[in-house]
C-alpha cells in the first residue's frame, strides 16, 4: 500500500530526514517510536503533503501512484488521512459543517454521491457515540475550548467519518488519560483495523500499544530507520530507551 524509499526532506535547508524506507502492506498497523528530534513529525508531515517540507531525494507511492505528485487534497481523496500531533482550532467553523464539507469534497472526487443532510448526521452521531464525544461537541467550532483528550477524541470521530484507506496518526496518545487512551485505542481499532487499510502509529510511548496492537514496530533515529522488529521491541525501548536500542 505505501512505499517509502531513500526519503531524504528538509525543512528550512536544514536535512531531517535523511534516507528512510519504509514499506506499509494493507492490512498493517506499524509503529514508528523515537527520541525528539529524529523525525517522526515530519514524516507525517512529508506523508500529508505539508507545505514548507520540501523533498529532495527518494521517492513514495501508494496504491501504485506517486504520492508526491499529489497535492495534500489530492492524497487526502485518495484515502490518506493525518492526525495531527497538535489538533489545531478553527473558530467560527462548525465541526458538522467541516466534517460534512470535507466527507462531501472526498466523494465527490471519486465520483460518489454526497451524502444529504440528515444521512450524514446519522453517521456523525454514530462515530461521536462510539468515541465517547457528547453530541452537542459536534456543534461547537473545530476544536474551540476543547481539552486535550476532547481534541483527539474529535480526531478519532473525523477519521470515522471520513473512513480513510490509510491513516498517519501524529502522537494521538499524546495529553490523553487511561480512560481516553482505551476509548481512542479502541476507535482506532474499530475504524482502521481491516484488510484493506492500513496504520502508521507514530508515538513515544509504548501504552498506546497495549490497545492498538502493532504488525510491526521501527525506531526512526537521527533521520532513518535504524532498527525494526515485532511489539516486543516497543518494550525493549520501554525498558532500555532510545539510547541504547536506536544505535
């Protein structure tokens, strides 16, 4: 499904990433763990389409195409989702009518039938259900006043919606409780967990990984993949840290 090789991006004319490969199949949840620094954010970023992130070697496809010849609406047409690190606020804009806009800008690129109204919010109040977001959320402006675990919560519920083939998550565990922590493993595994989609789990931290059991688990170091193994090797960081398993 995606193929990374040789990927070389810098940002600023400062090198970040510095030939990674990297190769997800469908029906696959990889983990990318690593210290600060090593470039995992930008990755996503690259994956995304990100502006300012600027490619200067390698190449990726998914699904047989060139992602980077795609602009960011394009990939995310094309079943690319990404969680966002930093869920960002964009007051005055509803989440219904977001998410809504967004779902229908999608199928209607490929050819699909816009949902109306009301069909679409059946299936926005399914997807807050099962995460566990409060119906009036749905109304309230994109993030706006939202805690931390609200904000990946109502991450979780776009990705539902929107029900991408491939999806990048950016430290989703990040600012989230026990009790959250379950709910957004569960939902990833709920929405993402199918022959036909895969997962790139980017995270620090190996709790995230009791819940969303990963294929395969890569340590990304100093702008590479340095080592790659099953889940066990998420509790070898765990006990060892970077310092001694990324080398």
């Amino acid at each position: 499904m995606l193929k990374i090789e040789n990927l070389h991006a810098e940002i600023d004319g400062k090198e970040i990433l510095k030939g990674l490969s990297l190769e997800v199949n469908a029906g696959e949840i990889h983990a990318i763990m690593g210290p600060n620094g090593a470039g995992k954010s930008t990755l996503g970023y690259v994956l995304g389409g990100r502006p300012g992130y600027e490619v200067t070697e390698g190449s990726i496809t998914f699904n047989g195409e060139d992602l980077l010849e795609k602009e960011p609406h394009e990939r995310a047409a094309a079943g690319v989702f990404l969680g966002f690190q930093y869920p960002v606020e964009i007051p005055g804009v509803s989440n219904v009518q977001f998410l809504r806009e967004s779902l229908n800008a999608q199928r209607t690129s490929r050819g699909e039938k816009p949902l109306s109204g009301a069909e679409f919010l059946k299936l926005a109040r399914a997807q807050a259900d099962a995460l566990g977001l409060q119906q009036d959320m749905l109304k309230r402006p994109v993030n706006v006043g939202f805690s931390g675990g609200e904000k990946k919560r109502n991450e979780m519920v776009q990705m539902g919606i929107i029900d991408p083939a491939f999806a990048i998550l950016d430290e989703t565990d990040s600012g989230l409780d026990i009790d959250a922590l379950r709910i957004v493993g569960d939902g990833i595994n709920r929405i993402m967990r199918q022959p036909t989609k895969a997962v790139l789990l980017i995270t620090h931290y190996q709790r995230l990984l009791d819940y969303v059991q990963p294929d395969r688990v890569h340590v990304l170091a100093d702008g590479r993949i340095t080592r790659s193994g099953g889940p066990e090797l998420a509790h070898e960081l765990e006990r060892q840290g970077y310092a001694e398993v990324a080398a």
